[in-house]
C-alpha cells in the first residue's frame, strides 16, 4: 500500500499542475475518392468540443471549435458523428458537427443511409441534429464521416486532424483530492505515551 499510493500520486501529476486534451485521429489523407467516407471511430467515449490540426511533426497548428466554419480544413461538405443503433433495429444519431453552406440536408440524410448500410443496420432508423456548440459527449463506438456530393473528400492539405475532447482538470498540489493522497502518502506519526506501570 505504500508503494502503491506514491505512484498513484505521481501518475496523477502531484508535483505540478497539467493539462491533457482527449484526441482522436482522423484521416491522415488529404482526399478520398467518394461522396461519403468514414474517418474515424471512438474507442472509448471523449467529449467532443472540436477539432485539433497538427502539422507533420504532431505540433497543434489550429484548434476549431465545432459548428464554426472549419476553414482551413476543407471539409467538404459536412463532418458527422455517427452514434450506433442499440441494437440492429434501433435509431442511430447521426450529429453534425461542420456542415458547409453548399450541404443540403437531403445529401446528409443520404450520406446517413450509406453510412447505416455500410454497418449492415439495414433495419435501423435515424435522427440527424446538430452538436451542441458547447460540444458533447459521444459514446465509444461513434463512427465519423465526411460526406461531400462532388464525389470525393477533401479533409486536410496536410498533417493530420483530431476530433478534440475537453481537457482534462488542472489540478494542483492545493486541490483537496492531492491533498488527501499526499496525506496517505505521508502519514504523520504520533507517538502516545502508554505506561506499563501498574497503578
């Protein structure tokens, strides 16, 4: 228990307050022949709030928050979440995170149906609705896709694109919950006098 706490502390980040951000990598490739491509699945669930660009080296060049204007992406025309049916004959969502003015909602809804098809939910329905601005979580499981009606997929023209989850909490060495494992960590003794002597 001794050993185990101290580094349970460490992996935590007590000596110093950090942030991670969750990622998941999505295409590297620029463009894609197709009207509607998968580009990435989530292997576990990440609360999604944008995207990330890096350039080759992994340096973060641009963040973008989801439902602006993708710019520099090039995203054609639209980038959805697809979350699963519960079972084959359930309802899948499928949520748009970057729609281009040029998609029309009958390109999605067919884009939708492909990507149903595609996962062999022949018999399951869907629902198509926007990201919340302020991002949201998606469950492990949802598919992206890039949809464009202009028969492929322009992405990115260079590096690699990550859909963004929120950062992790900063936590420091006052927060309670480091405080409270330091003390684990740390136990202060105090000795008690007991006497042996017999009244």
């Amino acid at each position: 228990m001794k050993l185990i706490l101290p580094l349970l502390v460490a992996a935590l980040g007590f000596s110093g307050s950090m942030i991670y951000a969750q990622e998941q990598p999505l295409t590297k490739l620029p463009t894609q022949d197709g009207q509607n491509v998968q580009v990435g699945q989530l292997a576990s669930p990440c609360s999604v709030q944008g995207l990330n660009i890096r350039d080759d080296a992994g340096n973060l060049t641009t963040s973008i928050p989801v439902g602006t204007d993708p710019g520099s992406t090039q995203i054609g025309d639209t980038l959805y979440a697809l979350i699963p049916p519960p079972d084959p004959n359930g309802q899948a969502t499928a949520v748009i995170m970057y729609q281009t003015a040029a998609s029309t909602s009958d390109e999605v809804n067919k884009a939708v149906q492909d990507a149903l098809n595609h996962n062999n939910w022949f018999a399951a329905t869907f629902a198509v609705r926007s990201i919340d601005p302020a991002g949201e979580s998606l469950p492990a499981g949802t598919q992206f896709w890039v949809c464009s009606s202009s028969g492929f997929v322009t992405f990115t023209d260079s590096g690699a694109i990550f859909a963004a989850g929120w950062p992790a909490v900063a936590v420091g060495p006052a927060d309670p919950a480091i405080a409270g494992l330091q003390s684990l960590t740390n136990p202060t003794t105090t000795s008690t006098n007991i006497s042996t002597a017999t009244p």
